[in-house]
C-alpha cells in the first residue's frame, strides 16, 4: 500500500474544502453520464488494510442510485474560496432532470484510473473504486440530535460508501 | 465545530501508526473496566457536520460488545516504532478473559472529556464520544476479495463505529 496515498497535501485542500463550501463528488449515472453532487462530508483513512475514502449519501438522492451501480467514483476538491456558485448548483440540484456539469459550467476530465472522470476546474482530487456499501439505521444512531436534524425517523438515512483510493494528485492548471 | 479537529499534528502520528504497528483503541467494558484493542485501520473526516473517528470493529471481538454498550471511545496513538509488544498482546488476545491493560503493562489515565481512559504510554490521543453504528453486510461488499480475504461469507463481518472527536492532543511527557 501506498501510504503516502493518505497524507500528502490534498487532504489539508479537502478538509479545507469539506468545512467551507464543500467539494464535488463525481459518480457515472446508470447511463454513463458524469453526476457532480456537492458534499461536505467524508473520511479517509486506512480500511480492508486500503487507503480509503469514505462519502455519506443519503438514500433519496441520484447519487446515491448511481453509486449503487458504478463501480468507482472521484472527488474533486476547489481551490480555496472557489467555485463557490457551481458547489451551490450541484449541491442544490439533481441529477436526474439536470445535466450538472453543463448547468454549472463545469468540465469533465478524464481520470487517471478510474473510469469517472475528475472536475477540470479542481485543485486536488481522489479517484477511488467502489469497494463497499453500509446503510445508516436505525436504532444504531446514539445521538437523537442526529436522528432528528437529520429526520432520520422517516427511514431516509444515509448511506456509506467505502471507495480504495487509486490515486491522489493537484492539477495546479486547473481551468479556473 | 472547531476544525482544527481533524487536521493537527496527531494525525500524521495517526496515520503513521495505522500503517505500522497500530494504535490503541480503548472502550469501557459493560463492567466499566477499560480495555485495549490495537487498531490498524481508522478513518477521520466530518460527518454529521462534526468532526469524526471511525472505527471498524469484527462482530465476534469483545470490543465490539463493549462498543454496542458504551457511550464513547478513545484512540491512543504511541510515538513512532514505540510499544510494539504492547500492540501486538493487544492486538492478539481478548479482554474477555484478561485484564490487557495489566498483562501489556500498560497505565489508563483518565482522558479530559470522556468516562474512557486513554493510554498513559502513548504520544497522541483522541476522545471520542459514539455518535452510530453501521454494519458491513453481504452482498453491499463490491469487492470479491474484501469477502475472501476477511472471510465475510460466514456473517462475521465488520461494524464501523463513527465517533464525535471531542478533543484531540499530544501527552509528550507521556510514561515512555
């Protein structure tokens, strides 16, 4: 395993990006389109003795469906204070009646290893394949501030999913 | 949310240790004793809008018992290439029938926000209180050999246990 997958100077970018506007996960939908959803959460650590990358879905969201069939997914991670209208789109907007990228004027590029691609317009991305699926439930959740912010009681929980990441890197030419 | 959580120095120390010999995870046993299981995997991130350590703990360990019962849990990290044999007695026997803390010589010291202890010996510790429990369940695993390799076939699979980081810091003058 590649430690350095982990550590190296994306992650300070992505928990930057994670606790101000968010970053983009990207995911192929069942018709091969790309599908950029803001998120501002995630995890990354070692799992499966992997590097991995954890993202939390919730159920009714597109992405959630397209993760269930893809087999890899990629995050991208802004620049610091940028993009800030094109996260608000994609975090505000679905897939299944919208063309994401085109709607918000972003690029898709091809990724170097998975079959998703990366956000041109990003600083640092993850690209990770599919390893594993947990769904949130209920009684599992100790805090009720969770289960009630979060409306949990009508069964729409979120769902992680565990992605091996591939590959790590910042394309300083990003178009932005 | 104090951001700073999730990025200080501690989790370089984290992630060194996780790719190496381990780190301590310690939980209160329902008889209130604490006991320490060494950990090579582990994720950090937010999740929740908090800043979060998730575990991943098999179902027939003692510490996943402990873990279903208790309120919080702490991570103790030692200093590079120290407390090898400490991590592998932990890492090896239960707690169901053995004091480990006493058998690897090792000293709980009350943590600052939780009722969990944390390693006296080690150089960085996290204090985490239980925010959810996610099983790992067949077939949501994608990858074929995650399956084998764990022998996940016969039920006995992961549960990923995510916790609130409550406080994060370094004991340099720690009993090393």
């Amino acid at each position: 395993m590649d430690q350095d997958f982990v550590w190296k100077d994306e992650t300070d970018l992505l928990w930057g990006a994670l606790s101000s506007g968010g970053a983009f996960l990207v995911v192929l939908d069942p018709h091969g389109k790309p599908n950029p959803m803001t998120i501002g959460w995630g995890q990354i650590g070692i799992v499966w003795s992997r590097p991995a990358f954890t993202v939390l879905v919730r159920q009714n969201r597109y992405t959630y469906e397209c993760l269930r069939a893809a087999e890899s997914f990629t995050v991208s991670v802004p620049a610091p204070g940028k993009l800030k209208d094109e996260l608000f789109l994609c975090g505000t907007k679905s897939g299944r009646s919208l063309d994401k990228f085109r709607a918000a004027g972003l690029t898709p590029r091809a990724a170097r290893l998975v079959h998703t691609p990366i956000v041109a317009e990003c600083l640092a991305h993850y690209e990770c394949r599919l390893l594993a699926r947990t769904l949130v439930a209920l009684p599992d959740v100790a805090d009720p501030e969770i289960v009630d912010r979060f409306s949990y009681t009508d069964g729409n929980t979120h769902a992680a999913f565990f992605g091996e990441i591939l590959a790590t890197y910042t394309t300083p030419n990003s178009a932005t």
